[in-house]
C-alpha cells in the first residue's frame, strides 16, 4: 500500500494536487505512516478515530495532541456516511445542541483541516430504520436486527419545514426523519442560537483570524478534568480557545499575566461564558474563544 502511495503522490506533485485519504488506523503510530517516512505519501491522512473517542476533556485532549505531534497537517473527521452522526455518539439525549456546538468549536478551531459531512452543521441525528423491509444497505439487510446498516445516517439533507425537507418533490430513497421539523435550514437561519448560526460564526472566525488558520497549538491547564482548553498562536497574534466538556459551570484560571497578557478579548461565546481578568467562567458545555492581550 505504501508503495502504490508514494508512487500516487509523485504523479500527484506534478499536477499540483492534493492526497486525502480516508485512513482508518487502530492509533496514531498506524496514521502516521499515512504521511510518508519522508513527508512523501498523503498529504492529508484522515483522523477517522476521532469519532470513536467519548466526549471528555482528558480523552480528547490526549488525542489531539497525539495527531497535532505526529509531523503532518492534521485532517479531522467527526462523522461521515459509514458512522452514527456526531449528534447522537457525543450527545447525551438532553444537550445535543450544546454539545454539537463544542464539537464544532473543537475541530473548527485545532490546528488541521476540518472535513464536515452534511447535516452536521444544523444538528442532524441518525435515523436508522425501524423494520427489516424498510433497508435499503445491503449491509444492514444481511445483518438485520444485529446490524441495521448505514441508512441512518444517510437521510436527506434538512432543507426546510416542507415536504420531505425541501429534498426533493419525489420520494427521496430514504425516509425523512421527523426531527426535519425542528432542524432544517430555513428554522435554523431564523434561531441566533441554533446549531446552524454557531457554525456561521465559528467558520467566519477560521477564516479571518491568522491563528485559527495557520498558528500552532499548545494546550493548557492539562490536567483539568472537564474543560479542554488550548492555544492557536500565529507571528504574535494568540487565541484562546476553552471547551466545557461538562453539564456542570465551570470556573478556570488561566494565570494570563505569568504569560505576559492582561485579558482574553471575546471573539465568540457561548451564553453565559465570559472571561474577567484571568477567570474565565463557562455554563455547562459552554464555549469561549478570545484574542489574548498584553
């Protein structure tokens, strides 16, 4: 395998073009090989084990700075069309919303590139069938009731509240799930606190600010038991990036003057998180993202 890759990417770095792979590795010693002894395999090897870790600070920050120490561009994946959507495997039946907006603060945010599957920017949840005639994966026809496939999460994409999640006007292959009601496009553009408009506003910060885009990570407060917190910092210019992985409030102080800054400047917050001198408070699952001053 590795010799068919190296042999792809010289053929790729004549024409200019760009290797990803959907690599499905046991750790990141296996991924790591994805990149080449010499940086001369894919350029972008896919962290497909993010969606099986459980959502936890110390479990994530692990993981991230694992893939971040690996030597390539990081490539980070938290659902796609083979796996139960994000909503669901991190969600914990009461906050998923929450939740779902710290999961794309976290992946919008690390070092790396952030690959979305559809519907994860409006909070869609899988919808596998409920009887055996209804499967359309050959996977999940073979192995019903054990194994009910992939059609869950491959349901039409929610457009709006109309027929068939605005889709299409004919039968889609797959049934719309109900939750199309509540989570599609048009109700969530209308909703300043949706999944949706959390996106839009985590996506225009990533692509206007230098140190989300090109800056180095650094973790901190390591040893915190329910918020994951980090540092993106580019030519000067330093994020500060907090993720309550938690249902309780949590208070942390990040000492910012043993570091040379007076304040964190709020970029994006969650309700109810703010920063006041070196104290940053989150409501439960809260996130902060700010500027750091000196």
């Amino acid at each position: 395998m590795h010799d068919a890759l190296r042999g792809l990417r010289k053929v790729a770095d004549e024409s200019g073009a760009v290797l990803i792979g959907e690599t499905w590795t046991k750790d990141v010693a296996e991924l790591k090989q994805y990149y080449g002894e010499h940086s001369n395999e894919l350029q972008m090897p896919m962290d497909l084990m993010l969606t099986k870790l459980r959502f936890s600070a110390p479990v994530f920050r692990e993981h991230i700075a694992g893939i971040d120490g690996a030597g390539g561009w990081p490539v980070y994946v938290i659902s796609n069309h083979d796996i139960v959507r994000s909503y669901d495997r991190y969600g914990d039946g009461q906050h998923n919303d929450q939740i779902a907006k710290v999961m794309a603060a976290l992946y919008l945010t690390v070092r790396g590139t952030p690959i979305m599957y559809y519907g994860e920017e409006i909070g869609m949840k899988a919808t596998p069938p409920t009887r055996k005639q209804d499967v359309k994966d050959p996977i999940g026809q073979r192995g019903w009731p054990k194994e009910k496939g992939r059609d869950g999460e491959r349901t039409p994409m929610q457009w709006d509240g109309s027929a068939n999640a605005g889709f299409s006007k004919a039968t889609p292959w797959l049934p719309v799930p109900p939750a199309y009601k509540t989570h599609n496009v048009v109700a969530e553009s209308q909703q300043p606190d949706s999944v949706l408009e959390f996106y839009k506003k985590v996506l225009r910060l990533r692509h206007t600010n230098r140190a989300l885009l090109d800056g180095s990570y650094m973790a901190l407060n390591e040893s915190d038991q329910n918020v994951f917190s980090y540092l993106r910092s580019y030519k000067g210019e330093v994020v500060l990036v907090a993720l309550n992985m938690s249902a309780s409030p949590q208070k942390v102080n990040f000492e910012l003057s043993k570091n040379g800054f007076s304040s964190a400047n709020r970029l994006l917050a969650t309700p109810k998180s703010a920063a006041q001198g070196h104290i940053l408070t989150l409501a439960p699952y809260g996130v902060f993202i700010g500027q750091l001053s000196h």
